[in-house]
C-alpha cells in the first residue's frame, strides 16, 4: 500500500530543525516499510504546492502527523481539510474534530451540555471584566495545544493575581481560559479506535514544595528541568476498580461527544473527594516512541509497530462509501428515486 507521512515542513525543515517531528516521521516510515508499504513525505507548508503533490501522488492513505504549520496549532485543521476535499483516507481524527477541540471553551461547552463534569470555566476577552470562578483558578489560553502558556503563574489564588496574569496573557492571546483549578491526582486516558488502553497518571510526587502540580510548557518540553522531574507518568494508575470504570466512561463520552475517530486522549483531575473531572480532549495526541499513548499501548501488550500499524487499520476501516454512493444514498433519503 502507498502511504503518505503528512508532517510540519515548516518547524520539521527549518534552518533549525525540529528534531523530535524528524525522528517521529523516520519511526513510523519504518515501520510501515517494514510491514511492506511503500512511504512518501509531504512536509506541509503555507503554500500549495504539497497539495498538488498530494494530489498526483494518489495514495491509499495519509499517516497524520502535521500538529500545525510552523508549530501555529490553528493550521492544524484547515491542513486535514484538505484530506477531506481530495477523499483521501488518513489516520487521527477529522479536521472539524481537530479544530472542535483546539477551541476549549467551545468543548467545554460541548461536555457539560452532555453532563460531563468539567470544572467551572469563563473566557476572558480583552476589555471583559473578569469573572470569578473561585479559587485556585488557573488561567491559560482558550485555543493552543502542548500546554503553550502554561506555567507555574498560570494558576493564582486570588482575583488581583488573576487579573494580572489575565492582562499578561492578553497581549498574546484574545481569547484566555479562566477555570477553577482542580487539585488532586492527574489521569490520562488513551483511545484507540474503540479501545481504552490501560489508564496513566502523572505522578506529582517530586515536584518541589511550593509549586502547583501541573503539566506545564517546561514539564513538557524542558527535559531536566524541575518541573519536568517532577511530572512522571505511571501507567497502569493505582485505581480502584470501580473509579477506573468510572473514568473510562467518562472518557468515552467526551470522546463521542467531540467526534472523536482514530485515536486520541482525554485528560482528566480526580478531586479531594474522588469525583472525576475533564481537562481536555486531545484529539491529535503525541503518537511518538516515548510519548504517553505508546507507554500506555505497550501496558496493554502492544509493541510500538504494534500500535501504528493498529491506528492504520482504525483508519482504514473507516473509508466508508464513496462519494457517488453516497450522493446516491443521500437522494434517496430525501424522497428521490
């Protein structure tokens, strides 16, 4: 089968190049080579020449890995549409899902109209007057991924602080997320078509005294940093049996509720008084080798290639009808023929 690798030629082929995008394309093009398909890049850039590369290339499927263009994360979606517009199959979830979930206060929305629990929120635009919802509350931006934003300020205790970081936030950002700040244990859950893979917590336990257990930008990204050893992932997470159920529902129902295919992740806090709560819904999760839906596949008995190969059948088997089929089909619910 002929596979095409979508990725950000922007960050990936810099004059300082992304390495981590490199490595993760190299992974899996290896992988797929080995389990006997043929692989072309289409390093993705703002203009549209890839597209018509794309378009001549006539590949069986797309192997999405572009998170964004030149790490812009709101150029993420419209690249996927054009996956849409030729017909081509690829892996992850759609662009309307991709682009639903890059707007939190719009999924937020989305789950708690579906009674999912998701801790009070407000979006805070430039010239708003500031809204409690109570305190600890952290704020971060409404539409950005990889916790960009995010640091130990995020997360304030009373609404002088608030403001401040609010106002800070506002010469970057239109839009910022103020939500009350759940303290307690941080879960993830990953999906897999529809598989839930065995549940991972981050582990707070070395974080130093004083700071806020949260997954930041330099837990993320900053490797030897303090808050990056203070964040360790243990998988599978001490829950009782009961509580893991819970959470797995829950999950799924965000899932659902967003539109979620292929695979993905959803983040959630457990408060003081065991009740689950949603952080986000990530329909685009890091699939790379040491990344956390990898960690939580090999818990489950996948193998890495075991997993990639997995999220290429997921895709595969939801081609579904052609377009003339279904142009057929759509007549015929609608009194015609």
């Amino acid at each position: 089968m002929k596979i095409g690798v979508l990725f950000d030629g922007m960050s990936a082929l810099a004059p300082v190049p992304d390495m981590q995008i490199l490595e993760s394309v190299e992974q899996i093009e290896t992988i797929l080579a080995d389990a006997g398909h043929h692989c072309v890049r289409f390093p993705v850039d703002g203009e549209a020449r890839w597209v018509e590369r794309l378009r001549r290339a006539r590949v069986d499927l797309v192997f999405n890995l572009c998170e964004g263009i030149d790490g812009v994360a709101e150029l993420e979606a419209p690249s996927i549409g054009v996956l849409h517009l030729l017909g081509v199959p690829f892996t992850g979830a759609s662009a309307g899902t991709l682009r639903l979930c890059l707007d939190k206060n719009l999924v937020n929305t989305i789950l708690d109209r579906a009674g999912i629990p998701v801790p009070r929120w407000v979006v805070a635009r430039p010239g708003d007057e500031i809204t409690s919802v109570g305190f600890p509350a952290i704020a971060k931006p409404a539409a950005e991924d990889a916790s960009l934003g995010i640091e130990q300020r995020s997360v304030v205790r009373s609404m002088r602080a608030l403001k401040t970081r609010v106002a800070a936030m506002h010469q970057i950002w239109d839009e910022v997320l103020i939500q009350r700040f759940i303290s307690g244990r941080e879960i993830n859950v990953g999906i897999v078509g529809d598989r839930v893979l065995p549940i991972s917590e981050i582990d707070f336990g070395a974080m130093p005294r004083g700071k806020w257990n949260i997954v930041s930008y330099s837990s993320k990204w900053e490797t030897g940093s303090v808050e990056d050893l203070g964040t360790s992932p243990r998988c599978p997470a001490a829950l009782p049996e009961e509580l893991a159920s819970e959470i797995e529902q829950i999950a799924l129902a965000a899932w659902a509720a967003v539109g979620g295919s292929g695979y993905g992740r959803v983040d959630l806090r457990i408060d003081e008084s065991g009740r689950p709560w949603v952080l986000e819904v990530n329909a685009n999760a890091d699939i790379s080798a040491d990344a956390g839906l990898a960690r939580m596949a090999k818990v489950a008995g996948l193998s890495y290639p075991e997993l990639i190969l997995a999220i290429v059948d997921v895709a595969l088997a939801k081609r579904g009808i052609d377009r003339s089929d279904r142009w057929e089909r759509t007549l015929q619910l609608s009194g015609v023929g």
